[in-house]
C-alpha cells in the first residue's frame, strides 16, 4: 500500500476512528530522542549561564502574555 492508498481508505473512516487513528500517529512520533534531549540540555545550560553574566534578562510572565491578549 502507497501512502496515498493509506489516506484515501483513512478518509473513509468515521471520525471517531479518525480520531483514534490521529491519536496513534501523532503518539508514535512522541519518542525520546537522546541527541535532541542532550541539545535542550545545553540550549538551557547556556541560557542559564547567560543570564547569570547578565547577557539577558528575565521578562515577567504577565509581560509575556500581554503580547498575546
């Protein structure tokens, strides 16, 4: 089966099957990744260690979410 098959009998699902069948999809691709969790570790070490030498600063949450309103 092509991928083209496999979306074409996955529209005919009723939409709580499609539903389901999102759910295991997006839950298959939510795997720990070695590599990517050590590059968030660093990403926030270097944050952490810019922040203490004064290179950024904290902005306040409500600061933060006023952009969003």
């Amino acid at each position: 089966m092509t991928t083209t098959d496999i979306m074409k009998e996955a529209l005919t699902l009723r939409p709580f099957e499609k539903a389901q069948l999102i759910d295991k999809l997006i839950s298959s691709l939510d795997k720990p990744d070695k590599e990517i969790d050590e590059l968030w570790a660093n990403e926030s070490e270097d944050r952490i260690d810019a922040y203490d030498q004064g290179k950024i600063k904290a902005i306040p949450l409500e600061e933060v979410l006023q952009k969003f309103r």
